[in-house]
C-alpha cells in the first residue's frame, strides 16, 4: 500500500483506456452441434468488425471469416443472432456442418461451407443498399433450408416491411429472388420463427406499433404444408402479455416464456388448449427481448429443461418437469446469457465482477461448468476489480431503486473520507444492469471513482409491475431514482455531495441531462443521448418510432409533455458542466440532437464539450473512438472535480459550436449494441481529435468502425 497520499481521482492504475478498449473481444450468440461450437466475436482492433468463431472437440480454436467480412443482421437496427451451423452432405454422402450467416456490409445472407474462404450467397443483392437484412435464423424441418426474420427496406426510403421467409441453402436465391418463399407477413414485426420436429407446424412470435416486444406479442402457430403455411392462429400472448421464444418440446407441445404472471416465467402450450405454468416464480426466466435470436432456455433430448432465471443477473438451472425440481447448476459465474443446446449439453457466455465473460458449456447430468473460451486472456489482478454491493434504496415516495454500488477499489492506496461518485444510468430505458465484468467501471473505480449503477423505474429483471413504472413517465422516474440514490449515497457518507456526476447512454443519456436539471449533480456525461423527445420520434428507426408512446404519450395529444420532458428544453435549467459524446453515423439518436445541446447550453454560456467521431454509429466500435471517449470522460471529471488525473484534462468551452458547412442528414450508421460492432466501413484518413478551442471533435475513427461500445451500448434499444 502507498504511504504517499494520492486524492480520490489521481489514484495510479495500471488500467489504461486502451487495455479498456482492445482487452476483451465479446462473445455472442453461441451455437452447439455434437461437441463444435461456433460463436460471433467482436474485433475492436479490426474497425469494429465481427468474426465467425469456430471450437472443435478436440478444442481447437479456429477463425472461419477473413478480414474482409464481417458477420451482423440489423434487422430492427438493434440486429441479434446472425449465424446457424447448418448440416451439409458431401460427395460420399457424409454429414459435415455448415454455417449461414448473414453480413454486416451487404446484409446478405451466405453460407460458408467447412474449409471454404469463399462463402455461397442464399440471398438476392437487394435493389437498394442494405436494403434486404435477415435474422434470427433455424433450420428448417428438411434439412435443406433455413427459416428467418426478413426485414425490406425500400429504395424510397418508406416504411420498413418485415416477414418470416424460407431460404434454400441450395444457393439458388442467391441470384433467383423467387426462390426466397414468404411463409407469413401482414404484421409490423417478427420474431423466433421455429418449425415443429415434423415439419408440420411453424411457431412464430409477432407484435404491432405502437407495442414493444416487453409490452405485447402474440404466439401464433401455422400448418406448414409444401412449403406454404396456411391455417395461422394466436396460442398465446396478447396487447398486456409479452410471450417469447418458442421451443418446441413435442411434436404438439410448445415451450414459452411468458410474464402473464408479472415476471416472464416458463409455461407449456398446447396446439390448442390452455397454456400451463411450468414453475412458477417472482423471478425472470427470460431475458428481455431487445434482440432477435437471444434465448434463456433450451430443451433437452430427456425432457429437462435448462433455464436462466433470477432478478437482474441470471444463472442457470436444470428443470425436471416430471418431479417439478428446479435444481441449480454449481457457478461461480453471476451473469449468463444467450443459451444454445444441442439436445444434450448447452453453452452460453458467462462472466461475474472478476472474470471476463467467457464461453461455456454446462453438462446437465453433472450439472457442471466448463469454461471454452474467454475473451481476455490476461484480465487485471481481482484487487483492482470492483466488486458490486447490490442494494434496493428508497426512491420517491418510499418506492424501491435497484442499485449496484461499486465502491473505489484499489490495493495500493489507503481511502480516506467520502469519494466522487458517478451514477450511471443505462440505456434503454427497458433494460437492466448486471453484475458482468466491466473494465470500464474498474477504469474509473481504480482511481478513486466510485460508480453506482441504477436499475431505476422502468428496468427489466424485476417484474412487468416495475418496468411499468416508467409507462408515461419516462423523464421523471428515472431521473427521480437517479437522484435518490446519489442522495442516499452522500447521506451515509460514501460519495462527496460536492462531487457527484451523472452519466448514461442513448436512454441513459436522456435521464443524465434532465438529472442536472435538479441541483444535484457537479457534471453529467451523455454518450449519444437523446435531446429532443419531437425530433427522436421523426428521425429514429421504424423499430422504435412509436415506442415514446409508451414512455411519454401518444402523439397528437402529448406535445406539451415531450417539449417539457426534452433536455434542449431544459436548457435554462442546467448550470453544471456536460460531456457530450457523439457517434456521426448514428440512425438511432441522429447527430443533430447533441449539436443542439451544444448550442443551447453555449448559448448560455454553461461549460460544456462536445465530442463527435466519424464512421461511428450508435454505440463506438472502434478501438480508437473507445480510447478518446474514455479518456475524455475522465479528462472531464479531473477538470469538474479539481484532481490530477494520468490524461489531460478536457478543456471545456462556454461558447456554440461552430454551424456545419452544410445541412446535417441522417446518416446511415449502425443502430446495434451489445456483444458486437454489426458492421465495419472502410478507412478513413484522420484520428478523432479535440479542437482545443471548442471542445469538439470533428475527425474520425481510421478504422471507421460502427456498433456498440460493449458494455457501454445497450444490447437492446434506445
């Protein structure tokens, strides 16, 4: 321990913004077909891009994709599974496996043969540029295609269309769009298309605007016969139940998550008939469906059921529905998500405060973990790891807030007194925090700031009643539990209530700025916030263009309650400084709404910086976007809170920015976040640097990668 006295913020760490940035290549959407593994993987070092991974049974590691592509759908713009193994027959009629995949460049989708460079395309060159995207893909019944969301966007620029497609693996749709057969359409979104093991049947999920898929979907069941489905029907679901991920059990039997009961629990469906709960619990057995393809449970050859289930974070189960046991799996991992099996064993990403997420594979009979793969393979020593203190503090008329504290943590300094804090507000805002490692948090923890991240009114992982909370009152609740637990904080003398900031992205970033409307926070960060709730509604994708109507009001009728709600409106209000981080490709919350904050807050004269990066869309991809973003947020708190910090200070300006050559326009960016950049765009020539004199970042990322900044983007939505 250090015998030289070192204030909250100037503590020496040897976590630096670029291992931040290239330490962990993220996993997602892990499949398993007789002891072979394949899995999508980041590469923030690549531009942002995305790879096929591929594990053998004998555990050899093998990288399917050259660099030159890069796997992602952004179907929805938020994307979500884009890969499937699929099995192939060769010459001498032996079975070998396959993967489909779709491509984040062309959003075609392709299919890769075992050995082969160059991959097959199964799906037509669309007449406009990205203009056919697929996700979520499962084998059809024959063995010979694959069924999938399909998402057309037309050269006019109209309203998106959406459909449950076949597509050949022949390859024959790959220049003969009439062999792309539409088995169902009509409704505005699509989800989990799952053929029954017969081939008989085919279980979908659908929903309407103005709903979100936590909010409303329909079960719906088809006869499939020749290739056509006919006979379509709801089994279960409705405008107040959220039904998701349909798994077939039997030949007449469906499993599904359901939150009928107020948390999604397990049930069991007939082809007609009343649907059974199968466990229940006042606990999720679902992660939210922000994302296609991302499953929690999985059926076994035997019957069991592998499940992930808790509140918030989610660990695994075996389920025997003959004796009714929900049996734990040993772990020490807290944190799993997107569960695949093949019938025997299953895999999943795991991580916890201490370990990296890591692929996994869970052996049910054992009920034993065996880590695969992982991220990172040189993680910093656990003591500079924060470890989280989950706590529920009372908010606003004595409602509950979920929190996760992470108190400053570093073993070569001696804390003494109450420490800056950062309250972090995820994106969302229907989205929850976990416990999962997160170098960003130990960046800033092991310095000597201290972050606590809230699972305000309106986060999943707590039950429909909770998410309810923010119905119409999106702008407040949040912004009230975020300023509770600050509070509650600097009360018990753990945080400095001179020296409390708020951060957040996308959603996050909406509840940050109308947070410094209230006088209790120093300073607040918005990573590609949301400004004006009006212009949102007019310049976002189709996925989320009414999903203010839940949040805020449907319009006409609630003006008056998006101008009071929109942090540009609030302007006057807001005297603390701002950090405004923005991605230029961003379709998701467009460039124009952190301009103009950074005008109305210079039109006040409030300390403000504004930091845009080019080739970046809704979340930052890019190792060197990662690194300067990083860098700048804790170059603002030494500058706010008055320390020394191991980067420069952000010099921050109280005058507009300047007007851009020519009219802003919605850029066709990347909307995804999560576990992967959906898509890389080619180089460009320079480095994003701060203009000294107005605190703006105007230049680029050299390798222009677009998707989400890993545990910092929601994988969800806004």
């Amino acid at each position: 321990m250090s015998e030289l006295p070192h204030p909250y913020g100037s503590w020496p760490s040897p976590i630096s913004a670029g291992d931040v940035a290239r330490g962990i290549r993220r996993m997602a959407f892990p499949s398993i077909e007789d002891n072979e593994v394949w899995w999508e993987e980041d590469r923030p070092d690549e531009g942002g891009r995305t790879t096929l991974m591929h594990r053998d049974g004998d555990g050899t590691v093998t990288e399917l994709l050259p660099s030159s592509w890069s796997v992602g759908t952004r179907v929805h713009e938020y994307g979500g599974r884009s890969h499937l193994p699929v099995p192939r027959r060769d010459d001498k009629a032996l079975m070998r496996m396959a993967v489909v995949f779709s491509d984040s460049h062309d959003q075609r989708l392709y299919l890769l043969d075992r050995g082969s460079q160059s991959p097959l395309p199964l799906t037509p060159e669309p007449e406009s540029e990205r203009g056919l995207r697929y996700a979520d893909p499962a084998l059809g019944a024959d063995g010979k295609s694959v069924v999938c969301v399909r998402e057309e966007h037309p050269a006019d620029g109209g309203a998106p269309r959406r459909s449950i497609v076949s597509v050949p693996l022949s390859g024959r749709g790959g220049s003969d769009p009439s062999a792309i057969v539409e088995l169902t359409s009509g409704a505005d979104f699509y989800a989990s298309p799952t053929p029954s093991p017969d081939g008989t049947h085919l279980a979908y999920v659908r929903w309407n605007h103005p709903r979100m898929p936590w909010d409303g979907t329909e079960l719906r069941v088809g006869t499939l016969t020749g290739g056509v489905l006919s006979d379509e029907y709801s089994v279960k679901g409705g405008v107040e139940e959220s039904v998701v991920s349909p798994a077939w059990a039997d030949t007449d039997t469906l499993y599904v998550a359901s939150d009928w009961p107020g948390f999604w629990n397990l049930y069991q469906a007939g082809l007609t008939g009343q649907a059974i709960a199968l466990y229940p619990a006042e606990e999720e057995f679902h992660a939210p469906p922000g994302r296609l393809g991302h499953r929690s449970f999985q059926i076994l050859d035997s019957g069991r059921v592998v499940a992930l289930h808790g509140e918030g974070d989610l660990t695994p189960s075996v389920y025997d529905p003959d004796t009714l046991d929900l049996a734990p799996v040993r772990t020490d991992l807290t944190t799993w998500s997107q569960l695949h099996s093949d019938g025997r064993t299953a895999v999943a990403v795991a991580s916890s405060p201490t370990t990296p997420p890591c692929l996994v594979r869970i052996d049910p009979e054992a009920s034993t973990v065996q880590v695969l793969h992982r991220s990172m393979q040189d993680p910093p020593g656990t003591e500079l790891l924060p470890e989280p203190r989950e706590e529920s503090l009372p908010g606003r008329y004595g409602a509950p807030v979920h929190v996760r504290v992470y108190p400053p943590t570093n073993p070569e300094v001696e804390a003494s007194g109450p420490a800056p804090f950062v309250v972090w507000a995820h994106g969302g805002p229907v989205s929850h925090s976990t416990s999962e490692f997160d170098l960003v948090k130990a960046y800033f923890t092991s310095r000597g700031i201290g972050v606590a991240d809230v699972d305000y009114g309106g986060s999943t992982g707590h039950g429909r009643s909770y998410r309810k909370r923010l119905h119409k009152q999106w702008g407040v609740v949040d912004v009230e539990d975020c300023a509770a637990v600050a509070r509650a904080l600097a009360e018990r003398g753990e945080a400095d209530p001179e020296r409390l900031a708020v951060r957040g992205p996308s959603a996050g970033g909406f509840t940050a700025l109308l947070a410094l409307t209230g006088g209790t926070f120093a300073c607040g960060v918005s990573l590609f916030g949301v400004t004006d709730l009006l212009g949102f509604g007019e310049t976002t994708h189709d996925f989320e263009s009414r999903f203010l109507d839940t949040l805020v009001g449907p319009l006409p009728g609630f003006e008056e309650s998006y101008r009071e709600r929109s942090p540009l409106n609030r302007v006057e209000e807001i005297d603390a400084p701002v950090l405004l981080l923005q991605g230029q490709e961003d379709t998701v919350v467009t460039p124009d709404q952190a301009t103009a904050m950074a005008r109305g807050l210079g039109e006040r004269g409030v300390e403000h910086a504004l930091l845009e990066f080019g080739g970046e869309g809704h979340g930052f991809a890019g190792s060197a976007a990662r690194v300067r973003s990083l860098e700048a947020e804790l170059g603002f708190y030494a500058t706010v809170f008055g320390f020394t910090a191991d980067v420069p200070s952000l010099e921050l300006t109280t005058s507009p920015p300047e007007p851009r050559p020519e009219a802003e326009e919605p850029r066709d960016g990347s909307g995804t976040e999560g576990s992967g950049a959906e898509e890389a765009s080619g180089p460009h020539e320079q480095t994003a640097e701060q203009d000294a004199s107005t605190g703006t970042a105007t230049g680029t990322d050299p390798a222009g990668g677009r998707g989400p900044e890993g545990p910092e983007a929601d994988p969800t939505h806004t």
